[in-house]
C-alpha cells in the first residue's frame, strides 16, 4: 500500500507512526523528528510526529513507488453547519470532562494533605504523653532534662493558635472527626495514561471535511506533482546531482541523514542511525569537470577526520547510465581523509 506524504510549503511530512515505522525499517529512510509539545517548545532531545523529510527523500520514494503526495491545503473542504456543530459540541464535552478531573485531583490532594497533617498531630501528641508518664516518675534532674526536650520540640511544633486555624481548615475540606479518610474516587490522576495522543494531524473520522484520498489532491509522480505546483524538487543540476547521489548510496543499503553540521550534504550510516555512528560525509560534485580549490580538498580531508569520519566526495556524470539502473546518471565516491606524512 502507497504511503501517503502531506506537502504543505514545499516540505513533505509523516504523521502517522505506523508509516513512520514502515519507512525507517523496511526502506531505510528515516527522516527528522520535529513534533514536541506546546508547553516544552523549546526541548530537542525527544522529538516526535511529525517527521520531515529531505527532499531527495521524497523524490526515491515517489520514483520507488512507495509513497504518493497529499497537497493538505486542498485536501480541506468547507465544512457544513451540522459538522461544526458537532465538533464544537464534542470539544466542549472533552472540555468539560478535563476540568471535572482537575478538580477530583485537586479534591483528592486537599483531602490526602489534611489526613496526613491529622496523623502528624497525632504522633506528636502520643510523643508528649509519652514524655510526660516517663517524667513522672523520674528525679528532678530528668525532669529539667525533659523540660529541655519539650522546649526544643515547642521550637518546632505550630503554635496553638496556628494549629487550631489548621485544624478549621481540615475540617473544611475533610472529614470532621477523627475517623480515617474516605478513599479517594476510582478516577485519579494516577490511573490516567502516562502517554496520552495529541491530535495534530486532522484524521477523516475526526474531520470529516478532511478528504486526503481525493484525485484532485494526491499525485503520484514527479511530473504531475510539478505540473500542478505542489512539488518543484528538483530544478536545478545541483538539485537533480544531489537526487543522484542520495538515490546512489541508498541503493547500497546504507541509511542517510542531514550532514549540514558536519560540513556536508548526508551523513551515511552502515545501518540504523540507533546503533551506528556515520561513517561518512558526502560533497556533491554535479559534473565531471567541476573545479575543486585545493583549500577544499584540506578543509574536507581535516574536517572529516576531526569528526571521525571520511569524507565522500561524490562526483555525478548525467550523460553515462550508472549500475542503479537505465537513464540514472553514473555516480563515482572518492574516500577522502586527512593522514600524517611520515
């Protein structure tokens, strides 16, 4: 079954996680996690859906016929008047029932603070009593020494007047004798799902003005896609030498990922980018004859080593047919790493 990509803005996204599975596992394509949380906005470490693809991504997996294009804007219709009254009706119930939970936790915390103060005031008044039947029978140094006790445990015990405002206050929101605590309802704060699913992504079922497997709004190919606008990657023989590239390594079984911050194009893993490391940076070269300064050569071959890995200097011939297949350009990799003389 075609995998769908939503385009919006030239950039191609994975929102449902099965897919993303799919992709990473049995084609080696693993995009880039972008999804986080409104409240933690600014966190990097655990990333989410969606995943953004590269563009020579998306151009393999169209020319694979793995996946399709969805263009979302134009997969939206007007919505009917019934269809926003339901949906305004069933978010003011997911809101209703969202503030009735905050409140039952809010109720069960107020009721477990005022038990346990309970409990601590009757620990210390059974300490005193105890203190205070020792002292008894005691000499009259002892019982200096338990005035002393006493006097050090008044420095942290509330006084009275504090404890009796605490007391009205737990008795105005727990029981007001002594007996136990009723247990708190079945529908807690601890039984909800640590993993709760946000929907970012509008689903037909959710949405019914949402049609993503309309004709008029899912492309198949390169050419329709550019024909109507919603995918223009490649358009220039840098772009299309890239694409090249990209479809190149990939073909070996290698996994790829953004080089940019190690000073390249993809970084190349020999397998998932979970367990291995990259053991290579990629530079494009479009066509036989481009020039490279030697100054580029030196900052390759350092960089490369700097960051433990070697640099792949990938040179693309458009007029000869490579091994991947009839009508792909030939593409050659020169290994290029930095070695001591001597």
């Amino acid at each position: 079954m075609s995998i769908p990509l939503y385009v919006s803005a030239q950039k191609a996204y994975i929102w449902d996680p099965q897919h993303a599975a799919t992709l990473r596992v049995t084609h080696h394509i693993c995009g880039l996690a972008t999804g986080t949380l409104p409240g933690v906005s600014q966190q990097n470490v655990f990333l989410g859906l969606p995943l953004v693809l590269m563009p020579e991504e998306v151009v393999l997996l169209l020319e694979q016929e793995i996946c399709h294009l969805v263009h979302t804007p134009a997969a939206f219709r007007p919505p009917t008047h019934d269809e926003i009254a339901r949906h305004t009706d069933a978010r003011i119930h997911d809101i209703v029932e969202l503030q009735a939970l905050a409140e039952r936790v809010i109720e069960d915390k107020k009721r477990a603070f005022a038990a346990k103060r309970e409990r601590g005031k009757g620990k210390r008044a059974e300490r005193r009593r105890d203190k205070q039947g020792a002292g008894e029978g005691e000499g009259e140094g002892e019982g200096e020494g338990e005035a002393k006790a006493g006097g050090e445990e008044s420095l942290f015990a509330p006084p009275e007047d504090e404890a009796a405002a605490a007391a009205a206050a737990a008795a105005a929101v727990g029981p007001t004798d002594n007996a136990p605590c009723q247990p708190p309802p079945t529908t807690t704060i601890s039984t909800q799902p640590y993993f709760t699913t946000v929907p970012a992504h509008p689903y037909p079922s959710l949405h019914p003005w949402f049609d993503p497997c309309s004709a008029s709004t899912t492309y198949t190919s390169l050419r329709s896609a550019r024909e109507a606008g919603v995918w223009t990657y490649p358009r220039t023989p840098l772009e299309r030498a890239r694409c090249a590239t990209y479809r190149a390594v990939w073909s070996r079984g290698m996994y790829m990922g953004q080089g940019v911050k190690f000073g390249g194009e993809f970084l190349v893993y020999p397998g998932d980018p979970l367990r291995y490391h990259s053991h290579f940076v990629t530079t494009t070269l479009p066509t036989p004859d481009t020039p490279i300064r030697p100054l580029e050569l030196v900052a390759w071959g350092r960089l490369g080593t700097a960051t433990k890995k070697a640099h792949l200097v990938c040179c693309v011939d458009a007029e000869r047919d490579g091994k991947e297949g009839e009508g792909e350009p030939e593409v050659q990799c020169y290994s290029l790493e930095w070695a001591n003389f001597g």
